[in-house]
C-alpha cells in the first residue's frame, strides 16, 4: 500500500516521496532532510502517529501532517480528527481523490507561511537599513546645522569685525580734527580764571571744561570700542579710585539738568544707601548720563524717570552697589531686549549708532559689574547697574592704596 501510494503520488503530483515503516527510521530522516509533509499511520510500528507528528512539529512548526487510518476504524478516525482537524485526516486504502487536495492545500499554505516569514524578516532587516540610514540622515543633519550654525556665527563676526574696522577707520581720521577742535574748548580754563568773582559764569565755564574732558574720553572709548586688541586689554588700562557712587550719579544727573529734553521730565532720585566703590568717575558717570539719555528718548515730556541707588549685601559673588533707571515708557519686547549690546544694533534709527549701550556694558563690566535690562512693550524699562561694593582688600589693591 506504501509503494503504491507513493508511485501515485510522485506520478500524479509530481511529488518526491520516501517510504518508513518504522517511526525511528522516520525521525532519522527528518533529522536529515526536512520533509515539507509527513502522511503518517495512526500507528506506526507500535509507536502513536499523532506523538511522531508532534515531535516533527515541533522542529518544523509548518510541517504539513495527515493522519491515515483504516476506513473501518471509527475511534481512530474520531481521535485523528480531534487532533488535526478533518483537513488533514484521509482513510487508507488511500482516494486519490481526497488525499491530493488536501495534500496540495497544505503544502500550498506551507508555501505561503514559508514565503510570508521570508517577506517579514526581508521587512525587519529593511526596517533596520532604514532606521540606521534615518540616523546617519539624522546625524549628518545636525552636523550640517552645526556647521551652518558656525558658519553664520563665523560670518556675523566677520561682518561685525569689518563694520569695527569701517568705524575704527573713520574715528581715527577725524580723532585728530575733533582733539583740535575740542583743543579750543581748553579757553574755557581760562575764562573760569577770569571769572572767579561770577560763581554763576564759573560754573558754566567748569561745565564746559568737564563737557571738553568727557567728549575726548569718549572718542577714545569708541576707538577702543572698535578695536579688537582694545577690547582685550580695555580692563588692564582703567584706573579707578574709592568713590561714593552717589555723589557721581549726582555729578551726572546736574550735568544732564543743561539739556532742554531732560529738562521736560520729571527725575525722582531714590538713594536708600551710599555705597563705597572703585570707580573711574568720568566713565561711571558716562553710563549713568547715557542710561537716562536712552530713559528720555523713550517717554514724553511730563513723564517720571526713576533713579534709585541702593546696596544688596545678599548678592552672589559678595555684596554690590545696585543703580537702576526706569522708565514707563514705550518698552521693547524680550528679541530686542536680548540683543541690546551688540555693535551697530539701535532702536533709534538714523538717531543711534548702536555703540552706546555696548560702551556702557564693557564700562560696567571693566568696573566688574553687569549691566541688564527688564522690559515690557507698553510698560517701561529698567536698566539695571550692578558693581561690587569696596572692601579693604580691594581698596589695598587698588592704585595708591594704603594700609
């Protein structure tokens, strides 16, 4: 019955087929070479057929199992198609007719399955292809911002540095006109001489002599200012002295009394303490004229500028002097707020130059402070003015400093 089911079998499928009589022989086959399907007995050789096909199953779990019995064995057909299902159950003697397409059918789906797990593992590994090459893409993408980054950056300074150099080159052809010029503002020395009897006359004459001293320091501040080697050596060159940071806010603030625009607000100065700082005077009071410059360039005549002086013991780094300028007016929003310092960066128009507030900065940060501002469209700004305090130490180290 073997051998003519399989000579059926390999003429009507096409089908190669090996013949066991013994289910030892049957697994060492499968061992072997791993059969696409096993039509087995429901008993071979003593042994179960269902336990044989479940064995082969569980090395192949697409293996394609039928289950032969008799065709007068009723319990066995039951049991075999509880086990398999009645697509893989066939009754022997064998129709050709019934084993075929159910033969056919299972190694068909086993074909597919087969084909399927290929497809998917195919998948998998394209997947992973994918989501490495999306990482390189990702990686080579910030890699390109990066260096785009730097190469802006790169270029923004090279603009800066050559608008410095244009800027640096115009000072110093007109430094030597503007020294001649403020040269003869000098005569004012001689007025004050003269006019020593008219306190009124001396003091429009001292004004005018200290106005000639601050004119010339600040052409030499935007000189440096636009000199990178300047820059770096700025701090090494400033010479400061103990100074009541009080009384120089006060020396500014009667200088700025002259000028008609600040005349039209109203300044309510607020000195809670009088701080003790290493100062130099003229610079010093060059920040706090062009920080109340800025506060009457921002209102309308009759408005308020607050001014207030006080000494914060609680500070980070040690305690400070802290000096603050607001104004209610217009305000600026937080993009314009942070881009206060940079060179040529004004709010002014054709007004500004974009240097004052730089200049201030490095003066602030010479003196070792910092210069900040807080600022809302329609609700004013403050700038704010933070320089250490003096302590003995530092008064020791300063130039002239005694024990």
């Amino acid at each position: 019955m073997a051998s003519n089911l399989s000579r059926s079998l390999a003429q009507e499928a096409g089908l190669e087929v090996a013949i066991f009589t013994s289910a030892s022989d049957l697994r060492s086959a499968a061992g072997e070479a791993q059969p696409d399907a096993v039509i087995c007995g429901l008993k071979v050789s003593s042994a179960d057929g269902l336990d044989v096909l479940r064995e082969l199953e569980a090395s192949d779990p697409d293996l394609v199992g039928l289950v032969m019995t008799s065709i007068t064995d009723e319990d066995g057909a039951a049991r075999a198609i509880a086990a398999v299902g009645p697509l893989n159950h066939v009754r022997k003697p064998c129709d050709m007719a019934d084993l075929l397409p159910k033969l056919r059918v299972g190694l068909k789906r086993r074909s597919l399955t087969l084909e399927l797990r290929r497809a998917r593992q195919e998948l998998r590994a394209r997947d992973a292809d994918i989501a490495e090459s999306a990482r390189k893409v990702a990686r080579a993408t910030a890699e390109l911002e990066s260096k785009h980054t730097e190469l802006a950056t790169a270029t923004e300074r090279l603009v800066q540095a050559e608008q410095l150099a244009a800027v640096g080159r115009v000072v110093t052809g007109i430094a030597h006109e503007l020294a001649r010029q403020l040269a003869l503002v000098g005569y004012a020395e001689a007025i004050k001489s003269r006019v020593a009897d008219d306190p009124e006359l001396f003091e429009f004459a001292d004004i005018i002599v200290n106005a000639q001293k601050r004119l010339a320091a600040m052409v030499d501040e935007i000189r440096d200012f636009t000199s990178a080697q300047g820059n770096e050596q700025a701090g090494s060159r400033l010479d400061r002295e103990p100074a009541d940071v009080a009384a120089v806010v006060e020396e500014a603030l009667a200088i700025m009394g002259y000028d008609r625009d600040v005349r039209k607000r109203i300044i309510a100065c607020e000195f809670r303490s009088r701080p003790l700082c290493a100062l130099h005077r003229q610079k010093f009071a060059q920040v706090v004229i062009n920080l109340v410059s800025n506060a009457v360039l921002a209102t309308e005549a009759g408005d308020t500028l607050q001014v207030e002086l006080d000494s914060d013991e609680g500070a980070e780094g040690g305690p400070v002097a802290v000096l603050a300028v607001t104004d209610r007016g217009v305000g600026m929003p937080a993009e314009i707020v942070a881009r206060l310092g940079e060179p040529f960066f004004t709010t002014r128009g054709d007004r500004g130059s974009g240097l004052g507030v730089g200049i201030c900065m490095r003066i602030v940060e010479e003196h070792g402070g910092k210069l900040t501002y807080r600022s809302e469209v329609g609700a004013g700004t403050t700038a704010l003015v933070t320089i250490p305090l003096l302590t003995e130490a530092a008064s020791l180290a300063l130039p002239g400093g005694k024990a």
